[in-house]
C-alpha cells in the first residue's frame, strides 16, 4: 500500500510505476488540474484532460485504471497539510514524494518519523535531481539533511527555473524501485544515500549520509 503524495510530473511516474508493478493499493493525493503546460513532462494527462478540466489525481486514476484493473487506486483531490497528512497515511506502508515544495516535504517527514512509515524524498529542477529513502529510526530522515524548511520564496522552484522531463523520469523511477524494495520486504536493499543526478552535464553523485543521523 503506497501513497503518493503530489500528482505533478514525480507523481505521474510515481503512481504508474506502482500500478503497473502490481502494488496492490495506491493512494493519489493532488489538489491541482492538468495544465496545457505540464504536459511536456506529465505523461498521464493529455490535452483532452486539460480541456475537460480535470483535477490531476481523477485524471491519473482513469489512465492507470485501464492499465492494471487489479490494483486498487483511490484518488483524492485535496492539498496535503497538517490537518490531512496523518488520515491520508493511515494504513500505508511506504510514502513517495511527489511534491514540488519542501513546505509539504517537511510535513510529510515528521508524519513518517512519527508514525514509522518509510518515505522516499525526490526532487527535480531543471536538469539536476535528486532523492533520498527515509526509513525511520535507521537512516537518517529529511531534518537530518536541512535542520529547518527553506522560507518560501528563497529557493528556485519549477514554476520559475523549470524542469527538463528527462530528469523527472530518472529520479522517480529511482525512487519507485526504492519503494518496491520496501514494499516487496527487501529493506536490506535500500539505498543509504542522497543520489544527486545531472543530466546536461552527466554527473551522477552518491553522499554518504549516515554520519547526519541525529
């Protein structure tokens, strides 16, 4: 059972890695509709759903129902906060980030720790990605990397720097094997890193971590 939280370019390759693995209960959780201008990097959404105006997580849940009718998909349009986070986490078993702000991040991080649900971290801008698995009480989580949220407006985001689709699809599907290691019981497999990846200039870095373990 996965949640999926953001269903934006991560999310799109997030939430159909998943289904298509055959995970048996995905959870989408998006509060935006697909735009003429995601459609270069969001490969569920098409120009029909732009025109029909269809929050992003019904639009998702359609496509990947015909892909693999055996898994259940449960798409809420809402907008995860500190008042939600916790109810759409219940009775999950890893959580995937598909977000686009560390705002959002941050909460899931603490609801993870809390809770004791592994969660996979990603981000994308321009070319450059990266992600980072979160198991809870054995590696080090996101306040361990950056002690404290970036004040909104003081780093680059999507909107004003943009991303290139290539990167999208590296680091989400980095970080779907990540949860189907988890998912599958094969924690001992799970990657112990930050894995920062850039495209344009072909650099691919791994750091260690461990030591940032409070």
């Amino acid at each position: 059972r996965a949640l999926v939280c953001g269903c934006g370019a991560l999310g799109n390759v997030l939430s159909a890695t998943l289904v298509r693995a055959g995970v048996g209960s995905v959870r989408i959780v998006d509060r935006d509709f697909a735009e003429t201008n995601n459609l270069q990097r969001q490969m569920l959404f098409d120009e029909d759903d732009v025109a029909r105006g269809i929050p992003k997580a019904i639009a998702a849940a359609e496509k990947l129902k015909k892909a693999n009718s055996t898994v259940r998909i449960d798409a809420i349009v809402a907008d995860v906060n500190h008042t939600n986070i916790e109810e759409f986490l219940e009775g999950v078993d890893v959580i995937v980030d598909g977000t686009d702000n560390f705002e959002t991040r941050f909460l899931i991080n603490d609801a993870s720790v809390k809770h004791d649900v592994p969660w996979v971290y990603g981000g994308c801008l321009g070319a450059e990605g990266q992600t980072m698995t979160i198991l809870p009480r054995e590696t080090p989580c996101l306040r361990c990397l950056m002690q404290e949220c970036p004040p909104p407006g003081t780093t680059p985001t999507c909107d004003v720097a943009g991303v290139l689709a290539p990167i999208v699809s590296v680091i989400a599907s980095i970080q779907a094997i990540e949860a189907i290691k988890i998912l599958s019981g094969n924690r001992q497999s799970v990657s112990r890193m930050l894995t920062v990846v850039e495209l344009w200039d072909n650099h691919i870095r791994q750091v260690d971590v461990a030591s940032l373990r409070d």
